[in-house]
C-alpha cells in the first residue's frame, strides 16, 4: 500500500512492481498481478520542508541527530481503498471516523484534496508572493489573502465529488490549518506552478464552467499565476521562479502582460483550447 502523495498512488505502484517483475521473471509478474492487491490512499496532512531551525531543535532539545526531520501539523486524515486480498488491520478503532476512512473508492476524496487544500495553498501562494509575504502563516493575517482563499474555496466547492464530509467544516479547518505556526515557506507553495494548474486547477474550472458556475475566483488563480510567471514583483522587484517549464511560460505570460492581460496563448498551453476560447 503506498502513501505517497499522488493521485492513483496504488495503481502506481502496482505498474511499477509488475513492469520491474517482468524484467526478472515474467512468471512472478503474473503471479503477482493475480495474487496480490495495491490499496490506493490518500493522505493529507501539511508537512513544510525540513530546515537547519528544526533540526537544530531536534539536535538540542532531544539529542535527536536527525537529517531530515519531519515537521508537521496536528491535522491528519487518511484515506484507504478496501482492497486487501488477504484480510487487513483493523485499524477503525485507532483513529477518529473523519481522520481515518476505509473506503471503496478514494478518488473523490483525492479531488476535494486536491481542488480545496492544494488548490488553496496555490491560492494563497502567487498573491502572496508578489505582495512581499514569505511565510504561510503570516500571509494568513493579511485580511485579503485570508478572505480571497476561503471565496476560492467557496467557488471550488462546486466542482468537488460527493464524500461523506462536511466541506464547510473542512474549509473552516483548512483556513486555521493554513495559518498554523509551522513556519511553512510562500515560495514552497509557489513551486511547480504550471503542473498545479493542471493538476490542480484545470479540473476544477472545467467542472465550474460545465455547470456554469461563478468563476471569478478561479480565474483570479489563474491570473496571479500568470502575474507571478513574469518573475516580477509588485515592488519591481526580479525574483526567481522554481518549475521546469519556466522557460515555455515565463515568455507567454509576458506577452500576456503587454499584450492588456490577454491570457489566450498561455492559456491555450496550460488548460487547452477550448477553456482559452471560453469567455
């Protein structure tokens, strides 16, 4: 069973296994794909990456000489598909029915993740950098980060599958899980930026859109991120950007900023060109 933090983490694996199976025998491979089960799982708890400050403090309060500590927040929720194909551990009773789930199907939970949480932090990250912001927690004070992210969120709802959770009560606890004290860096969340707004974003204004719901939020994401491939702050200030394609996206979204803001061309290679057309 895999928790890494992709999408189909199980399936995943299960092609990974198989394909490295066949190199060495192709009968284990059978084998394995008749006999064994790979349980999809989501996961989802805010793990900031490790600094020189926690391990510092691990070293001297604990005694603890750890590379790479893991520092986290309280939070937790775990979801798992059922597919075991030899019994399971009964793990019900370890955890709280809304921190830990048994399920049939973990893909939907994986969208609400994905299109409110990660969605949000990408919210909150490319107006918060431009703005000066550089820690997660304090860009939550600013009124109009706080207010923008949950009004993204209220927006995305829209386009999150039915689950057995109270969506208000998670947007709450997401608001209050992104202003936590872990010292979670802006620059982090503002990563990859291209590949979120496929992954994270594309989906959920499609579904937006199909419903045609209010897309003003969304479009505002889409629009920091496009400010923010310029590599430019509001104070004029140069910064460097963190993704592999900065060097497709960083032009196009220039020539969107000259052009009045038309985000047509950059648009039409981050979401396709049917949503590039859609007015």
């Amino acid at each position: 069973m895999s928790c890494d933090n992709l999408q189909g983490n199980g399936d995943m694996t299960k092609k990974l296994v198989i394909q490295f199976a066949q190199e060495l025998n192709p009968e284990l491979a059978i084998w394995i794909n008749k006999n064994t089960t790979f349980p999809n799982s989501m996961v989802d708890r805010i793990t900031p990456r490790t600094t020189l400050e926690t391990k510092d403090f691990l070293k001297n309060r604990w005694g603890v000489n750890d590379l790479f500590p893991v520092k986290s927040e309280e939070f937790i929720q775990w979801v798992v598909e059922d597919n075991f194909c030899n019994g399971r551990p009964e793990w019900e009773g370890l955890y709280d029915s809304t921190d830990f789930m048994f399920v049939e199907d973990v893909h939907p939970f994986e969208n609400m993740k994905l299109r409110l949480l990660n969605a949000g932090h990408a919210a909150l990250a490319y107006f918060s950098h431009l703005i000066g912001h550089t820690q997660v927690e304090l860009a939550m004070v600013d009124p109009l980060v706080r207010t923008y992210v949950r009004n993204y969120m209220d927006q995305a709802t829209l386009a999150v599958p039915e689950v057995p959770i109270d969506l208000d009560r998670y947007k709450d606890q997401l608001i209050e899980r992104f202003t936590n004290p872990l010292g979670d860096q802006v620059e982090r969340l503002c990563q990859d930026g291209a590949k979120k707004m496929k992954e994270f974003v594309s989906g959920t204004l499609r579904d937006v859109v199909a419903k045609q719901g209010d897309t003003k939020f969304i479009s505002m994401l889409l629009a920091s991120w496009i400010r923010y491939m310029t590599a430019v702050n509001e104070q004029g200030l140069d910064f460097n950007i963190n993704d592999p394609e900065k060097d497709k996206f960083t032009p196009l979204a220039k020539i969107g900023m000259e052009n009045n803001f038309d985000p047509t061309e950059i648009m039409i290679e981050t979401f396709g060109q049917d949503l590039a057309e859609n007015a």
